[in-house]
C-alpha cells in the first residue's frame, strides 16, 4: 500500500492557485482526535480531498456506517482504489465509496457527519466547500463534525459564526509551531437555531 510522499498538481494539469499539492495525513490524526466511542452506528465520514486515500482506510477502521473520499486528480483516485483493494488492515466499515470529483461539483451527502480536510484547497474554493456543507446541515440538521489538518485558513471557517472550534492539537512540539502547519484543528458545525 502507497499513500506517502509528495505529489504537486501541475503534475496531473490540475495545478490552481487555490489547489494545494497532496500530502499524506499522519497515521495517527483520527486516532489522537476521535474515540471509537464516539462514532454512532448512523455516523458516515468524508475526506474531501483524499489523495491515495490514507484517511479513507484509517476512517474505514472506525464504525462508520459509511466512509467517503472525493478526489480531483484521476491518477491519485486510482491509487486510493488500488489501496483500498489491497489493504490487509482489519475495517470495520464495509461501506467505502472513492469518487473521482472536484469537491466543488461534489454534492456531499445529507447524513454525513464527520469531514476531513488535509488543506486540499484555499481561498473561494474552500468558501464555497464551507457554504456547502452548511447547506447541507440546513437541509437536514444534525452536528457535523469538521477535521482540518493543517488550518492554515481557520477564519475560513470561523467567520461564518456556525462553526466552533473545539480543539487544536500540535503534530511537532510546540517549541517549533510557528504556523497552522503541524496541526489538526475540530470544529464543530451545528443546525441553524
């Protein structure tokens, strides 16, 4: 299995200015920030921009009814449905859908409840992606949790006044934080009152 290293999207002619490259998450995000406990039977996640799919196999470990990955780039698509078919990790989830799609023309689902971003996008596409899921919550209201690894457009989220942040967490000692990068921050977004 093949998730690791550094692929920029000029390389797949997907290059943008607000299009990030892919980097593999760390291993151990969903692990350090959702407990097992916390995920009910009817919970489906969704990595919104999910490369190679490193995330989709860590969530798929999880109870998830349903675990979802949208990614742009054809090529690394493939690679995540090659993982996945080749993956020897016990998943407790059966029910894994990888969509080739740019997560603007995406319509995310109206049960999902936990959404992943590894910075995958900035600027308007990230706006609109936020003004999507909110859409989505106001259609049928429930609390969706919001997993951003490195944050580095946390007011993205903030200023809509419908997102909290729960917590941050530090990948690198702190000593050596000097921005969003290296840190996973979660947010909650909750119905409209």
């Amino acid at each position: 299995m093949h998730t690791a290293g550094r692929k920029y999207l000029d390389e797949f002619n997907a290059a943008d200015d607000e299009r990030v490259y892919y980097v593999a998450a760390n291993w151990l995000t969903l692990r350090r920030l959702l407990r097992r406990s916390e995920i009910r039977p009817d919970d489906v996640f969704i990595d919104l921009g999910s490369g190679m799919g490193r995330m989709v196999l860590e969530a798929a470990r999880y109870p998830f009814k349903r675990v979802i990955g949208v990614e742009l780039v054809e090529q690394l698509h493939d690679l995540a449905r090659t993982n996945l078919a080749s993956t020897r990790q016990r998943l407790r989830c059966r029910d894994i859908v990888l969509v080739c799609s740019d997560a603007l023309d995406y319509e995310i689902p109206d049960d999902v409840t936990v959404v992943f971003l590894n910075n995958p996008f900035r600027g308007q596409i990230l706006a609109r992606v936020v003004e999507k899921l909110i859409a989505s919550v106001d259609k049928n209201p429930r609390l969706v949790t919001v997993i951003y690894d490195n944050p580095v457009e946390d007011q993205a989220f903030l200023s809509t006044g419908r997102f909290v942040r729960r917590r941050t967490i530090s990948h690198v000692p702190l000593r050596r934080v000097t921005s969003a990068f290296g840190s996973t921050s979660v947010y909650v977004l909750t119905p409209r009152s």
